[in-house]
C-alpha cells in the first residue's frame, strides 16, 4: 500500500491506497485502532478495486489535536478525503467506531456513499460496561510488546498479522477519542433513519466480545429495509 498525506484546514491525515478499479472502497478502522490494522484485506479487495484507508483524527499517525472529536467532525473528515479523491458512490467499510462513523456519514450525506458494510459498529442499546480512560491510561504504560501478548492472549484465534500494529495503535491513539464514544451512542438510531444506500450489518455473538446486541439486530431488521443484517454465530 502507498502510504499519503491529506491536509484538511491546517491538520494533516494520513491515509493509504491500493489497487484499482472501477469501484473505489473506503475503509474505516475501529476505536484506538488504525488503518494499517485490517491485515490482508486491502490487498485482497485491491485485486479488483481501488482501496482507500483512513487514519481517524487522534489515531495512527493522522493529527491529534486537542477538538473535533465528535461522530458528524470525525465523519466530515472522511468526506473531506473522499471528495478530495474525487470518489464516485464509494463503498464505505467500517469497524466498531469506524461502523458508526460510516451511518453517520450516510446519515449527512445521503447521496455520498453507493453503500455501506457495518462490521460490529457501535450500535448500543445499553452503557458499556468498562472504563475506558482507566483502559486505555494501563495500556499507554505499557510497551508494545506487552500489549501485542496481551492481545494474543485475549485473541488466541487472532492470526498473527494483525496482533502488533493493533498493539502499536494503541500506543498512538490519542485520549481525547474517548470524548467520541456519547456521541455515537446518541446519534446511531436517527442515522439509520436518514441513511439511504444499501447497508450490510455483520455481528457476532455479544458472548464473543460483539457490541450488536440480539435486540438491536432484531431492531434494525424490523425497521430498517435498506439493512441487511448477517449474523455469524
């Protein structure tokens, strides 16, 4: 993958292509995560596509400043790069917090996204249970390779090729995303409301570690025809 630089008023982003195509996808990498953290995919849909990844503001190596991080500034980011690309009806792929800003950039700009893949975004319909601050304040003591072994050991399955650039973007997400996470739990179910494309939601089991509750998939099947929902146990 070809590593850029995107400058939007006065903050630079970092950002990362492959292959090409026709069709462009736009992927977004989940909360305290990176775009260089989705393992072989990009190169896998880069064989008959043009693939773009995003950096989130305070994540990876894109801008950290001290504001914007609310779901509608984080998801104008995304925009902004995607019309800077000139992109024509991209599909939009996004995990967990990536998942979320990809509603909501279809909820802002309807007529933007050709469609959307939701892999586990954070849709709740209760509070989270852990702190996040404290989370994310234990890991930022310690070092890579003491999280990549802690993720090996939470993720036995995990291949290896995703275990140390998880690991290293934990070190360089910025605390201040912790200000994003209200402002999804607030907004998601009017995003789907106002979202037009056609959407994929894919979750998993909450027993497995999955944010898409039972309910909130039956919800979502219920009232929202555009979202197809898949269900891997």
């Amino acid at each position: 993958m070809e590593k850029r630089k995107f400058n939007l008023e006065g903050l630079e982003f970092t950002y990362y292509q492959t292959g090409s195509g026709k069709l462009d996808i736009f992927i977004q990498h989940g909360y305290s995560d990176s775009a260089l953290c989705w393992g072989p995919l990009p190169e896998d849909l880069g064989k008959n596509f043009r693939v773009t990844l995003m950096d989130a503001r305070g994540h990876g190596e894109s801008a950290k400043p001290d504001f914007g991080y609310d779901i509608t500034t984080m998801a104008k980011d995304m925009i902004a790069l995607i019309r800077h690309l000139k992109m024509d009806k991209p599909v939009i792929i996004g995990h967990s917090m990536g998942g979320s800003l990809a509603a909501h950039l279809a909820a802002i700009e309807p007529d933007l996204p050709g469609g959307a893949v939701l892999i586990d975004p954070a849709f709740r319909d209760r509070k989270p249970s852990h702190d996040r601050v404290n989370e994310m304040e234990a890991l930022k003591k310690k070092s890579v390779k003491e999280i990549a072994e802690s993720i090996r050991q939470k993720h036995p399955d995990w291949p290896e090729v995703f275990v140390l650039p998880s690991a290293e973007a934990k070190l360089q997400m910025s605390m201040n995303v912790i200000q994003l996470m209200p402002t999804i739990d607030a907004t998601w179910r009017d995003d789907l409301k106002k979202a037009i494309c056609p959407m994929l939601l894919i979750t998993a089991d909450e027993s497995a570690g999955a944010i898409v509750s039972e309910e909130t998939r039956e919800f979502i099947k219920a009232n929202h025809s555009n979202v197809d929902v898949l269900h891997i146990p």
